[in-house]
C-alpha cells in the first residue's frame, strides 16, 4: 500500500484512505502499512459506539506491534472525532462528558487524542431533505450552536494546526 501511494505523496498534500473503522481490522491494518500521519476514526456517542473507544485503541496498538518493523520509525498517531451528536440529548452530554474525561485519565488512552470539535446530529437536514427535496447547498442550516460551517472551520483547525499556522504567517 505504501508503495502505490508513494508516487501520490509528490502530488499531493494530503491523501485520506477511509475505511470501515472498528470492526475492520485488516482493513485498520492495510491503513496501517499505507504509512499515514494520522489515523481519524469516527465515533458516534451512542453507548455501544462509546465503549468500541478502547477496542479500536487495542487494535490500533497491535496493527502498530505487529508492522513496527515496516520501516516506519514514527507511527501515526491515532485521533477519534464525535460525530452526530445531539446538543438536546442529556445522555449524549454525558457521554461526551465521559468520553473526555476516560481520555484524560485512562492510562489506555493516552495514546490517542480525542478532538474537542463534535460533529452534531443534523436531523433537520435529512428531514428538509425527505419533504422538499432541499440538497445541502441549499439548505440553511437555523442551529446557531452546531452551524456546519462553523463545525467545519472547527474541525480544519484542529485536524490542520500547521495549515492554519501557515495561513497566518
């Protein structure tokens, strides 16, 4: 894998590889020998996703054993997003709350970083969708809270430090 993306590396900046995620080890692993700098795995902030957390760091740690010989000296480090989460749920508040804090705390998971940017739920697109047929650019999203465009700004900054340092200079 790294070997067909290397000729990609000197046209691009950036090269994403999505995979299947948590239960996609081998996949995981394919990732793995693509040689990335980072490895984004999306999480959703239901029970059952939250608790796969510590799972994906065990399988991330052991994809990173097993090819620690591949010639790779800086293993990529391994960064989980929220993604549909619900201001207006108690219990997604909680398992953020949660989630951040196992983070600071869980000796598991002080390899990983989990972003402070959230990606909400955006129930009100997907219901404008079905009745009017309103596509994404031309919806306009009301929630002054969670507005996308905000979101996406959030997240390229704290995905793409160096990006926006650049872009200051």
């Amino acid at each position: 894998m790294a070997f067909l993306l290397e000729p990609l590396k000197d046209r691009y900046d950036y090269i994403f590889i999505d995979t299947e995620g948590t239960d996609g080890r081998s996949v995981q692993n394919a990732a793995l020998l693509a040689r990335p700098d980072l490895v984004l795995s999306v999480t959703k902030l239901k029970m059952l996703f939250a608790m796969e957390t510590a799972r994906v760091v065990d399988v991330f740690n052991s994809a990173i054993k097993e090819y620690e010989n591949i010639g790779n000296p800086y293993p990529p480090s391994l960064t989980f997003i929220i993604n549909d989460f619900d201001r207006s749920l108690t219990t997604d508040s909680l398992l953020l709350k949660e989630l951040q804090t196992a983070f600071i705390n869980d000796e598991n998971l002080k390899t990983t970083h989990l972003l402070q940017t959230v990606v909400p739920t955006k129930r009100k697109f997907f219901e404008s969708y079905f009745l009017m047929k309103t596509f994404a650019h031309q919806y306009k999203d009301p929630n002054k809270y969670d507005h996308l465009n905000i979101v996406i700004q959030s997240l390229y900054k704290e995905v793409f430090p160096e990006l926006v340092e650049k872009k200051n200079e």
